[in-house]
C-alpha cells in the first residue's frame, strides 16, 4: 500500500538533467565534422530515470502520418508506484530464507531469488502527445487569432476550422497542417509575449476544452528574437492522460532490475484495430505497425482517462536553473541546436516534461505498515511462507488508516519445477501415472508372493555364457546372420533345469518358446540347490 509520506525529489522537472542527457544522446547531436572526427556510437532506445528506490525508462517516439506532420508521444511509469514494486522485490530476497519446502522440514529457496514482480491490475501511467508548428508574428495591429495545430490522433477532425503551413527542413517541402483558431489570443498578443535576445521562452496557454476537446494545454516557445519586427515562435498542441498498463521488475541473484511496463488486454486489442497505427499511412519512427505498444495515443480509447492541465502546475515544469541562468526549455533547446528542426526538440521537450512531471505525482509515497515476521517476538526474519503462499498482505496495516492508501496486488512468478492439477492436460497425466503406478505396485506384489530371485546372473558375461551352454532350440532358427523379424522378440524365455545325459547332475538352460506346462513344473529351478554340472562329451574324455 501507498500513503503520502515526506516528499523525496518529487519536483515535477526533477527528471530535466536525465532528459538532456538522454536527447542528447538519441539525437547524436555534433555537427557533422565533429561526427567525421571523433565517429558516434549507438544512441540509447530509452532515457533512464531515477527513484527513490527504482530505475524507470522514459520512451519518446515519433508517429506520423501520411501527408502530415509527425506528432511525438512519450510516457513513464509512475515514481512512487515504480518504488513500491522495487522495494517489495527487495523483500523478496530477505523472505526467501524463511520459506522452507514443508511445514517442519526443507530447506531455504535461496535458488529462487530469480523472479519477476508484477503489478497487473489498476495500475496506470502517464502518456503524452505532442505537436508543434513553426510560425512567425509580426508586430502588427493583427487581430487575427492564432492557429493551434491539430493533434490528429487526439482532437477530432471536425474541430479543425484553419490551416497553417510549414516547410520540412530536410525535403524543403511545404506540409499544410490543419489548426484550430484560438479564441483568446491575436497573432498581435503573440508578438508581444516576454522574449529574450538569447534565450528560448516558454509560455502556457489554456485551451477550451469545448474547441480543444481531447487536449490538455497548448504552450508557446518563442526563440530567442533578433530582429524588433518579427519573432519566431513554434505553437504546441499538448494531450495528456493516463493509460492502464502492466508494471514488472526482474530480481535476480545480482539484485533488482530496471523497472518495466506494456499494455496488454482489451486496451492492447483496441488500440491495434482502433489506433492511429492501423490508419493508412501511419508509420512510427521504426517503421513497424505494431511497435512496442508503449506509444499508442489515439483518443479515446487510449489512455482512457485524459486530464486538462492548469497553467499554474505547468509552470512548474520549466523552472529556473539558478546555476545556469536558465530555464529547463532553454537549457533543453539549446542543447538540441543541431538538430534538423526546432520543431521535433521542442515536441520531445515538452512531452517529456508532461509525463515525467505527471509521473512525479505523489512521489513522496511510499509503501506503508509494519512487515509481518516469524515469531512472537519478530526476531527471525520476514515470514516468507505466509507471503510466498498466498495466505495474505505481507504488511500488516490497520484498516481505518489505509481507507485513502492506494492498494496494488504484486505477483512474484519464479521458475522451477512443480506439478499441479490445472487444466485438462495435467488431469489426464496424473490418471495415467496413478494406474501405472497401481500395475507396478501390483506386479511387485505378486513377483514377492509367487516368484523367486536371483543374483546368478549380474553381468552380461554372465547370462551370454548362460545362453551358449544351452542346448540350441528350433525357435530361434535363422537368426545366426541378425534378426529381422519382430516376432523373435516377442518369444518368452525361460530359466530351467536340465538333467546331464549320464544322469549324474543337472545345469541350468536357457529355454525359448512355448513349453509344455508339466515340463515346466517337473524343471523349475529349486531355491537354495546348487546346479552347475554339464554333459560329458566324447571328445573330452
């Protein structure tokens, strides 16, 4: 369970430093003779972040659409929760040496301390969908209210009622965007927002949700102004939400792992029939319709609940950098001043400001009640038998003060060998075992009562010798040169008593095939007779 505790670091643009780096990185941004000189490596697939108690991911991706601009999604799995299945993996560890095979003997499970933790229910995280269109104000008594991109995998068609024009900075291609006019702002309002001669500026606009319905905010970067007439801006389309996904961690004998996240169920099916992916033309970064599941926005059917942003919790996503004389969206577009366009920097800033912001919500929890251990006096340890069987919460809480607590279910799954009764499979084995352990157990039964044993013959030496002093049967014809009949196999054989020709002692043979009843019982060997002798030959007299 979750409860609010003191806050650790959970300032929504704690994760800024972790997100420059991580651009930096995925862009592999040095002009090209610093690239020809000292070469590039493979940039990173994911931004990693860390928790109190947890590394997380942050998963930026492009979406685009044929003739249309890309849009850039980005999601995180939530801090605090990310924390708690961390700190319960941790747990696991130290339960494993109190969990014993039975109730009175066994031995720890130390072995198993590879697993994997995952929360499967009621758990969401945070995504964001991001476009941006360049433009530029002019300082003009202009009334004209300025056009707010169309976010076409979150704002429905219809509400477009504009364009904007943009020209691509690698094919030089003019892309017509569909927009939204903004009720409250002129392209002369615009201009005269606060710029800086050096720095890139940050501004947040509300947007109605009735025009805007399925955005959350829109934001205004104007770049740094060079000229007193005209100012360069880039208008933001921003939707947010949270979508309902699988959380897992793996514990292995080096520790924890990185935490993880998928969506997975009716929202997985739903977004790959219903999703942007499956439209004509739509393509990710990657080239793949189905990509990883993680960056599927397309409204509403994930994420399932999207939010309105205010302008005031936003503001807190672009602090002052005091030792830098900055904000974060300066320091982030200054860092990506290589890269081909303004455009694709600023939608991978701001979305990523948005989910690791609404990831930080509620950082200061963490998992509450006292651990339940083994004994009167809590001296011995977790009690690993009663989590890791299923008997109950391995917290003790106390239920008036958990009403508000947040409740997640952790399933630890570890690898092994086990039988069980589930499934019809198991059900049909298990009754195939019992009956051929009945017919075994019955033919020992039966072997003790009415037959007897020996240890004669403990060897292959043995039992060969056996065989070639036997006297040569019409069974076993033709097989001097192999055996390629099945039905020679299928003779019984016999151990019986012979008497020598002299009469004076009997030997043991070897005796295939059918026997009459009456000389089998007058040959049966007799326990406890010693037998060994042989016919007498004319050549070894």
């Amino acid at each position: 369970m979750l409860a609010p505790d003191q806050p650790i670091n959970d300032c929504p643009a704690s994760d800024w430093r972790s997100i420059r780096d991580g651009l930096s990185l995925q862009k592999q941004l040095l002009p090209l003779k610093y690239k020809e000189q000292f070469a590039t490596t493979a940039p990173p697939d994911k931004i990693e972040l860390h928790g109190r108690s947890s590394m997380r991911q942050l998963q930026i991706e492009s979406v685009g659409f044929a003739s249309y601009l890309d849009t850039t999604v980005a999601t995180t799995q939530h801090a605090a929760v990310s924390d708690a299945l961390s700190s319960a993996a941790a747990l696991w560890f130290i339960s494993l040496a109190n969990v014993t095979a039975g109730k009175s003997h066994g031995s720890p499970l130390w072995d198993q301390t590879i697993a994997q933790h995952t929360i499967l229910k009621d758990y969401k995280q945070p995504f964001s969908n991001v476009i941006c269109v360049p433009d530029v104000a002019v300082d003009l008594p202009n009334t004209t209210p300025i056009g707010v991109p169309l976010l076409p995998n979150a704002n429905a068609a219809h509400l477009a009622n504009g364009n904007m024009t943009y020209e691509r900075c690698t094919s030089k291609l003019r892309v017509t965007v569909e927009a939204i006019a903004h009720p409250s702002m002129t392209r002369k309002q615009m201009f005269d927002l606060p710029a800086s001669p050096t720095k890139y500026t940050l501004h947040w606009t509300q947007l109605d949700p009735d025009l805007f319905e399925g955005s959350s905010i829109g934001a205004i970067i104007l770049s740094p102004r060079i000229q007193d007439v005209s100012q360069d801006v880039l208008i933001c389309n921003i939707a947010a939400g949270w979508g309902t996904a699988t959380l897992s961690m793996h514990t292995s004998l080096n520790g924890v792992t990185a935490v993880t996240s998928a969506v997975t169920g009716r929202a997985a099916e739903s977004l790959f029939t219903e999703g942007p992916l499956k439209a004509p033309g739509a393509v990710t970064n990657q080239g793949s319709n189905s990509s990883s599941g993680l960056f599927l926005f397309q409204s509403p059917t994930y994420p399932e609940q999207l939010i309105n942003i205010s302008q005031e919790w936003a503001q807190y996503l672009n602090p002052t950098i005091a030792v830098m004389n900055t904000t974060v969206i300066d320091m982030l577009m200054q860092e990506l001043v290589f890269a081909c366009s303004p455009r694709v920097s600023a939608e991978q800033a701001l979305a990523s400001l948005v989910v690791t912001g609404l990831a930080k919500s509620g950082a200061g929890s963490q998992l509450q009640g006292t651990v339940r251990t083994v004994g009167q006096s809590g001296n011995q340890g977790l009690d690993g038998n009663y989590w890791v069987s299923g008997k109950g919460n391995v917290f003790n809480v106390d239920r008036e003060q958990s009403r508000d607590w947040a409740k997640f279910h952790v399933d630890s799954t570890f690898q092994g060998y086990a039988y069980n009764m589930a499934g019809l499979a198991p059900r049909i084995a298990i009754a195939f075992l019992t009956l051929y352990c009945f017919l075994a157990l019955g033919h020992v039964f039966y072997a003790s009562y009415s037959g007897i044993s020996s240890t004669a013959w403990d060897s292959i030496s043995e039992v060969t010798a056996l065989a070639m002093n036997s006297t040569p049967t019409a069974a076993l014809r033709n097989t001097c040169a192999g055996i390629t009949e099945l039905r020679i196999f299928k003779l019984s054989v016999r151990v019986l008593v012979r008497n020598d020709v002299e009469g004076e002692g009997e030997h043991l043979e070897l005796v295939f095939g059918d026997v009459d009843q009456e000389k089998v019982e007058d040959s049966t060997i007799k326990p406890n007779r010693v037998y060994g002798t042989m016919p007498t030959t004319e050549s070894s007299q």
